[in-house]
C-alpha cells in the first residue's frame, strides 16, 4: 500500500512486507513539522532539524512502524470500506491512514542541498535595478527561507529583515503590524500561519505595508496561499503581477498572475505546461521581462497608435 504525498499533509507513506520473514512495515517521511508530532518523543529532532534549517537544507524525518498481521488485517479492512465509501470519501480515507500514523519510531532526519541555478544574484540584481519588486512565496521552514533569500541576494546585504513572529490571535496581530509599521527600507518574512491570521484581521493594513517592502519572504506557504498573495498584490497595488514557478505546487499562483512562467526542473513540467512562457533556467528571465517584454509593450503602443490614427 502507498499513500502519496499532498501539499495540505505532507508527508506520504507506505506498507512493505518482508519476503523472507513476512514483517510488515509501515515506512513515513514528511516534513519535521508534522513528523514531529507523530514520532515518539526524542529530545533531538527539533534542534537538529533547525540547524539544518539555517544552513539553508530542506529536511525530511523518517519513521517506521512495525505491524502485525491481525493489525494490517484490520487495518486494510477499514481502508478499503473507506476508499469505496459514498460520502466524506477523503476524509475517511485520511482518518483510516492517520490511525495508523501514532507513535512511530523515528530513523531518521535528513538534509539536502538545493542548490541555486546559475546566475541567479545578477538576473534578481537586474530586476530589482529595473523597478520590480520581488516577491519570494515558498513552502521551507522559516529558517531555510531566509537563508535562500539571503544567499540569493534577494535580501541586500546591509538591509535589515524583520521576522514577523508567530501570530495566533487578533491582538498578536495588531501587535506585530505596529511593531514592523516603526521600521523603514526593511524585508519582511512571515510565515504561512502567521500570513493566514493577518489577513483574515487585517488585510488592507497588511498589504498596505507589504506592498511598500523592498522585499517579502513568504515561507511555509500552500499552494492556495501562493494563489491567495498574487491575488492581493494584484488588488491592492494595481500593479501587474508576473508568478515564477518550478513544482506543482506552483501551478495555482503561475495560472492567477498576469503572466505565468514556468520553469523546466527537476519536479517536473507541470509548472512549464500550466505558465503562459516556459524557460528553462532562471536566468532566462531577465531577458523575457527586460528585452521581449519591453519590445512587444512598445510595438503594441505603436500599434495601437497606428489603429487609432486610421
């Protein structure tokens, strides 16, 4: 049995039997932020996983469970009572899997590297010097965020960042837009819990500040958040909005910009295929903005021109 992975659990799993000795083994690896709710308790993993963090690695825990058969018997019982289910399929389906997801042992926590493409300081460099403001929308922990950002030179390197910390309630809220609305020519990083409270409170207020920000760092967003920001800026600035993608889970924010591109990686062409432009590295966009954007933006002024005269 397999279980995929989602953008709303992250993490995906599967069953596995031993040929030889017949044990069943139910294999988990997800993000440390779910994972760590399900391992049993270990004093180690947060701390690791945030040193990983900082050195600008995307993490991943592994787990096991050891089954036995009477387990897994029942188990794939109510799995598939679940799976041919009328109503709520998804939701009982998630429910039977995640009565399996308690207490697991925990192998271990790994880090990767994922590297830059090439040229990628100068071409943000070039578009930050042209007048566009950059936006930055991603799914790593908050630590790994920033550190892209930094390494990327989409943060300068003598601008201060301010880190909106977690926000939970309403007054949280008030509080932290107050605090950041003191400081000028600052980058903001806010995460996806914390974007989600201030926009459901304060969303003019928010967007306001954000928009006037040299730079924004969106971490630990869902696909729908990614939709949800493009959207605002959209509204709230007036402004045309152009989304940079590489993964599926990108597709939602590349189909609701102005101008979608999607870039050819490792994850996949779901992104390239969903973009109205497809590139295949990053560097490429300076010159579809700054040269081809500029060119096809004045022989349409001169059309229209023409048009109008005739």
């Amino acid at each position: 049995q397999t279980f995929p992975f989602t953008s709303e659990n992250k993490r995906m799993g599967i069953i596995v039997k031993e040929l030889n000795t017949g044990e069943i083994t139910f294999y988990l690896k997800g993000a440390d932020v779910v994972m760590s709710g399900i391992v049993q308790y270990n004093d180690w993993l947060a701390e690791e996983s945030g040193n990983m963090a900082r050195e600008g690695l995307r993490t991943l825990v592994v787990a096991k469970k050891v089954l036995t058969e009477d387990q897994y018997n029942d188990f794939e019982t109510r799995f598939n009572a679940a799976k041919v289910s009328v109503t709520d399929r998804g939701t009982k389906v998630s429910a039977v899997i995640e009565s399996l997801e308690r207490e697991l042992e925990l192998l271990c926590l790994t880090g990767v590297e994922d590297r830059l493409q090439d040229r990628v300081r100068p071409t943000l460099e070039l578009l930050r010097n042209a007048g566009i403001k950059i936006w930055m929308l991603t799914g790593d922990k908050l630590e790994t965020a920033t550190c892209i950002a930094k390494s990327s030179h989409l943060v300068g390197r003598n601008q201060n960042v301010h880190v909106l910390k977690s926000v939970l309630t309403r007054t949280d809220a008030h509080l932290e837009l107050n605090q950041f609305r003191r400081k000028q020519d600052c980058a903001l990083v806010v995460s996806g819990e914390s974007l989600e409270i201030c926009l459901q409170y304060y969303q003019p207020e928010f967007m306001e500040l954000a928009t006037a920000c040299p730079a924004v760092v969106c971490c630990r967003c869902s696909p729908t958040q990614k939709a949800q920001v493009v959207s605002l800026i959209q509204k709230y600035s007036g402004k045309r909005t152009c989304a940079v993608g590489d993964g599926g889970n990108d597709v939602s924010m590349i189909q609701q910009a102005d101008a979608g591109i999607g870039i050819e990686g490792r994850e996949g062409k779901q992104a390239s295929l969903a973009g109205d432009f497809s590139i295949p590295q990053f560097s490429h966009i300076a010159k579809l903005l700054i040269v081809h954007g500029r060119r096809s933006y004045k022989r349409s002024a001169a059309l229209s021109q023409f048009v109008i005269h005739r």
